[in-house]
C-alpha cells in the first residue's frame, strides 16, 4: 500500500499533555496503526492496554566483556578506558561502557571482547479498541534511540500495509533532538502540541522549523489554553506567520489527570467535557487537513 500517510504527535519540551492529546486522537481515529516512539520513555501503552503479539530485540551498540581465563591483569584497559567503566579485578560496568572500543583495540592479551549487545525491545500489538499499535522501550542507560524509533516507524508501516490500513498516528518524544528527527522525517504531517507559556512558545518555535526543515505539514494544538488566554492567542497569531493549521485550544480539566490516574483518555472518563468536546474538533480538522495531503 503506496498511500500510507504518517502523522507525528510532537511537542519542543516535556509536560505540555502530548500523549495525553495523541491518545485521545488515536481514541477517534478508528482507521490507523498507532506507534509511540518516545522509546527513552514510552507511556502511550499505558493508555492503550494493549496485547502484545510479538517482541522484537534491539541491538545496539557494541559493548566490551572481558574474558576472565585471557586476562593477565596488566591493566592496560583500565587505563585507557576514559569512563572508568574497568573495575580494579577487571570487570566491566555495562551501565558505564560507552563502547568505545579503546580496551578491545589495546588489550596486550586480546582478553576483550567486543560485540553487539541487547539494547531494547520493539513490541507489536493490538490495543484495547482492536487496533495495531507499536511501542518500543530501550534498557537503562542505552543509546541509539534514533534507530529504535526507525524501528517502531517500520514495524508500524509493515502493520498498516498488512491489513491496508491508510493511517500511521506517532506520539513522537518530546524535545527536538535525534529521536524527534527519526520520528519526524518523511512523515506528512507534524502536530505540535504546546502550553500558553513563554517556554512553551519558545520550544513551539523550534520544533515548528525543525518541522518545516523537512518539509512536512504543520498544525498546532494549544493545551491548558485558559491558563493564559493572551498567550494562546499569541501562539494562534504565531501559526498565521508560519503557515501552520491551529487545531484549536484545549482548556484546562482536571478530568484529564484522572484519566491518567485510570490510564485511559478524557473521552472514555468525561466524553461531554468541554476538553472533550474540543478534542473532537480538533480530530475533525486533522481529518481534513489529512484529506488535503
């Protein structure tokens, strides 16, 4: 299937409810695959119970091992290992070694070994509406998070061709360093989520030119917007600037930390709240704007 369209949930800091508002979305959305790439801290699962149909490992970087029977305690690794990750009876720290390789390279006895080592797993479900959903979640103190999310992106285009699906929804990480990159290029649409404040205005502003780097359709979704009404209105005059979509202001609900409480959405906890209710207008944009690419 060629016409598959992929659409990211992003947000230019933590804390602004971006899977909060992407759960709610993939809530309506009945026709898509969803993924949660934030795989340094993946929680979109947490609200979509799903099943898991099948694991898949991660392997990351190489990390060195020290073969206790070839080691003649010279300590040349341990000197020139820079992160201290050798132990003085030549063990090494697995949370510590940044793979390297100055040991593997030096080693006198060839005691070390250096080769790819688990990271993380990719897990393929379905969730709790019967949905394909893809997560993945990389083990403490693991790198490469950038491949892991290009993972999650394959897995979920394989799923949405498998059973001609047309949409691919991303709750993308937060920030806009490697894994946002990896989440966001080549998809077709970015929806910005952000709050009425000055630092969410100022990371709204770089993850929409991060967004339009690489030329993907933008859209903006204010959430808390009654916190600060001058400052949304501010964000809504900043989209006219830049030629993004705003979807809309999510007021401030309380009910919302209670469907996190529950691990569920506001539509499922408060479906005729005024969140809720602008929840679904903002779906009703998104699905136009998705008609139009």
């Amino acid at each position: 299937m060629n016409s598959i369209k992929e659409v990211v949930v992003v947000s230019g800091k933590g804390g602004t409810g971006k899977t909060s508002v992407a759960g709610a979305l993939v809530r309506l959305l009945t026709n898509r695959v969803a993924a949660d790439c934030d795989v340094d801290a993946a929680n979109l699962h947490m609200l979509l119970n799903p099943v898991v149909i099948e694991e898949k490992e991660f392997v990351g970087g190489k990390k060195a091992v020290i073969d206790a029977s070839r080691c003649t305690g010279c300590g040349t690794c341990r000197e020139v290992c820079r992160f201290q990750a050798i132990s003085p009876d030549y063990h090494v720290n697995q949370y510590q070694c940044e793979g390297c390789g100055a040991c593997y390279f030096l080693c006198p006895a060839g005691a070390v070994d250096f080769s790819s080592s688990l990271a993380g797993t990719c897990y393929v479900c379905r969730d709790k509406y019967s949905k394909p959903f893809v997560y993945a979640e990389l083990l403490p103190g693991e790198e490469n998070s950038g491949k892991l999310v290009t993972m999650v992106r394959n897995e979920a285009r394989a799923m949405a061709e498998k059973n001609d699906i047309p949409l691919v929804v991303i709750d993308g990480p937060p920030g806009i360093g490697c894994p946002v990159i990896s989440s966001m290029t080549g998809v077709h649409a970015a929806v910005a989520v952000t709050e009425p404040t000055i630092a969410g205005i100022h990371d709204l502003e770089r993850i929409i030119d991060l967004a339009q780097f690489f030329k993907c359709k933008t859209a903006v979704i204010v959430n808390k917007g009654d916190i600060n009404p001058d400052y949304s209105k501010r964000i809504e005059e900043y989209c006219a600037t830049k030629g993004s979509n705003f979807l809309g202001t999510i007021p401030y609900e309380s009910k919302i930390t209670e469907a996190q409480v529950q691990a569920t959405t506001i539509l499922d906890i408060a479906p005729d709240s005024p969140a809720s209710e602008i929840i679904r207008v903002i779906h009703n944009k998104l699905l136009t704007i998705l008609e139009e690419l």
